[in-house]
C-alpha cells in the first residue's frame, strides 16, 4: 500500500526503509532539509547496521523516496507518526511539540478512511488527545497507536522480523477496520507467526515504557548488586551468572557496569514518573527514582576508580578512553555514559583520548575540548590507564600482550565486564572493574 513516515530520525529513517523493503510504496517526510538529502541520496544520516544497504536497495526499487513537502503525504492510506520525545529541558517530562507539530501538519491532507499511526513514545494519554483532533479534522479517519520496540544496532532486524506487534485502536465500528489495514502493513511479519497484541490506546502507549522501566531496573538491579559486591570483594559477574539460571530472572540484562544511557531508557523512565505524577499516581512509580540514581551513581564511580588507581589525582594523567557511543553498533551519544565519564575525568584535570569506531563525530561535536583518536593504537599511546567504557567487538578481542608497549602504565579499567581479568592479569595488567574483585 502507499503509506507515509513522518519524522525520518532513527526511528522513522528505519521504519520507512523496512515498510518498502516489505513492498510498500513509502515516502518519507522530515523538516530538516539536509537529513532529506542525504537519505534521498541513500545515504544513512547516523550509523545503523544494515541500513546503508537497505536504502540503496530499496530506493533503487522505487519505492522508497523522502521529501521536506508534507502535501506529499496526499493519498496515502497509512501514515506513521516517527518523530522524537526528548525530555523537557529543566523537568522530566516528555517534550510533545515535535508530535504535535507533525499530526498538525498533516491533517490537512488526511481523506476518508485512512490511518494515522503514531510509533512514538508518548505519555499515555496523548493518543485519545490526538485522535479527538484527527476525528474533528477528517470524522472518517482513524488513530492506531502502534508502539516500536527497535534496539539500535538491531533496529532493521527488529523491524522486519519483530518479536511482537501492539496495536492500540479505537472503539466501535472503527475498530476491526483499523486492525484490517494493520494486518496488510505488517503482512508479512504476521504470516511468519510474530505475535500480536490488540488493545487500547492506554495500554498500547504504556506497553514501551512499561517496557523500558522494567529493563531500566533491571539494569540498575544488578549494578546495585555490584557496588555490593565491590564492598565486600564479591564477583558481580559469577553472581549474575547463578542467578541468571533461575529461569523467571534470566540472564540477559544483568550485566552490570557502566550502566544505561541512550535517547530512550532515561528520558523515558523520567517521563513515566512525571506523567504518573500529573495522573496522581505519583507514588506508583517512585522506585524508578533510584533506578536512575542508582544508573547515575555508576559514572561518578568508574571516575572514581580512575582516580584511585592514578594514585589518588588524575592531574596530568593521560587517559585513553575507549568508547563514546552509549551503546556498541551505533553512532548515538545521547545521554551517553562514556562520554559523561570522559567529561568529568576533564573536569579533574585528565588529559583524557578518546576513541570510537563511529561515534567520533558525534563526540567532537558534544565534548569538544578533549582529544581524540582514529584508533585504539593512538589513543593508548602513553596513556597511564585505559577506560573501556563502551564494549565494542573489537574492544572486547583486544591483546593486553600487544597494548603493553604502547601505554605508560599498564592499568586497565573495564567499564563493562568485557575482558578476562586473568588474562590481563597474567599479562601484567592492573586490572580493575566495576563489581569486580581487586585481585
């Protein structure tokens, strides 16, 4: 079907690619003329596995073009909503004008029976607040809320073939019409048996942060379980292993560290607790409170540990900081852990080198009074201790045996569990971690 992406950021970028890439006549609407483009030269504005190769592939199928014209969103029958929720500036909550601005924009040119879609992360109320505005604009079209659950890095996988589908619809006669057209976008997921959720607009917007909020605390579950266990010399990581086996824990995000970062698990964590506060149901959600001290706590602790192993000063210290994505396989500094760390070991007078594979850019731009490097080799060079903050495949292989010659101390802190300790112990290593043991 013909369908329009409003908002070509991370996630509309993706989502449009992924719809053409299922056979859908896609055009991809954006205010930012330069970000338009680039993508309509097939070029992907930020680093996403994956992406580059589905552009090209897709726009030269020709079904897939971008465009600044809004008016180009005529005669779709769908049209996705993909614009960004930032937190408030000086308050937690969510930042609802790019939203606004985009449903405004486009209810001009919404006809009879058509859908639009909203896949943004909105405080739960939002989509009966638009879909009221829809209904006076066009009576015959419809809200869909239609939540997205992309991980980045993985985002074109998590598109094409996802782990779930949500849909919120309206009620009445609209409703079994809407989840017909829903079927036909996602077509070909639901024919490979993806599973589907049909709801309301309420709980269709509180499935992703719900979501979020849950891993947030699991994160900063583990990571309080570490500053345990740097007390009392325990292993974090044996600790999460055994507890990883109970099959109603499971493993997978009790790796602790660092801790989270991103443009969605903090803004969103602190728009739940704000939305719950205007609700009245402030004290619903307090815990997330520590969830995210608890994720703050980690950064001033890796500077800490910094200082304590440059024998109590890190003036004039030269540190090599590995990482300034918030995550491996993206270019995303927002709210990025890393490069906090970075800042703040600046700000202590570090003569701190940072790295990355393809967030030096982005980096430059956000911290722009250190110094960086193209490579792990000239980062290292002279360094008196070595910060792996972010766990990049080629920052997990690296050789203690091969660093040894180009540092001035041989001192490692491994922000995200990602190395054997033994290994760079045996090599010479001062090897220290969050949650670790000393020795």
């Amino acid at each position: 079907m013909r369908m329009t992406v409003i908002g070509c950021g991370y996630l509309g970028a993706v989502h449009a690619a992924c719809m053409a890439e299922l056979g859908h006549d896609v055009v991809g609407v954006d205010v930012d003329p330069e970000k338009i483009a680039a993508l309509q030269a097939a070029r992907a504005p930020f680093y996403e596995p994956g992406l580059p190769e589905l552009l090209e592939r897709t726009m030269a199928s020709g079904r897939l073009r971008f465009t600044t014209d809004i008016a180009e969103a005529a005669g779709s029958r769908v049209h996705f909503i993909c614009v960004g929720t930032p937190q408030k500036k000086g308050e937690f909550a969510a930042d609802l004008r790019f939203v606004d601005a985009a449903v405004n924009s486009l209810l001009p040119h919404v006809g009879p029976g058509e859908l639009v879609v909203g896949k943004s992360t909105v405080p739960v109320g939002t989509a009966s607040r638009l879909a009221a505005a829809l209904q006076a604009a066009q009576p015959e079209a419809h809200l869909v809320w239609n939540p997205e659950f992309l991980r980045e890095g993985f985002a074109v996988q998590d598109t094409l073939a996802p782990d779930r589908l949500v849909y919120g619809l309206p009620g009445g006669t609209a409703q079994q019409a809407a989840k017909a057209v829903m079927d036909e976008v996602y077509a070909t997921p639901l024919s490979r048996d993806t599973p589907l959720v049909v709801t309301d607009y309420q709980t269709a917007e509180l499935v992703k942060v719900a979501a979020n909020s849950f891993l947030a605390t699991k994160i900063s579950f583990i990571n309080a379980m570490a500053e345990l266990c740097e007390t009392v010399n325990a292993d974090i990581t044996s600790l999460a292993d055994a507890i990883g086996h109970d099959d109603r824990i499971g493993r997978k995000f009790l790796n602790a560290g660092l801790g989270f970062g991103g443009g969605c698990l903090p803004k969103d964590i602190r728009a739940f607790m704000a939305r719950a506060g205007e609700l009245g149901a402030d004290q619903t959600l307090t815990f997330l409170r520590e969830v995210d001290s608890i994720n703050m706590r980690r950064r001033i602790r890796m500077v800490d540990l910094a200082r304590e192993v440059c024998e109590g000063s890190l003036i004039g210290r030269r540190v090599a900081v590995l990482g300034a994505a918030f995550k491996p396989d993206s270019d995303d500094i927002r709210d990025s852990p890393a490069l906090n760390v970075a800042a703040q070991i600046r700000l202590q007078g570090g003569d701190v080198v940072l790295t990355d594979p393809a967030a030096l850019d982005n980096a430059r731009k956000a911290l722009p009074d250190i110094a960086y490097a193209e490579t792990v080799e000239e980062a290292v060079a002279g360094a008196h201790v070595v910060l792996l903050l972010t766990e990049w495949k080629q920052y997990r292989e690296l050789a203690p045996e091969a660093l040894a010659p180009l540092v001035a101390e041989k001192r490692i802190l491994d922000g995200r569990n990602a190395l054997d300790p033994t290994r760079w112990r045996t090599a010479g290593w001062t090897y220290r971690a969050l949650g670790r043991p000393r020795t």
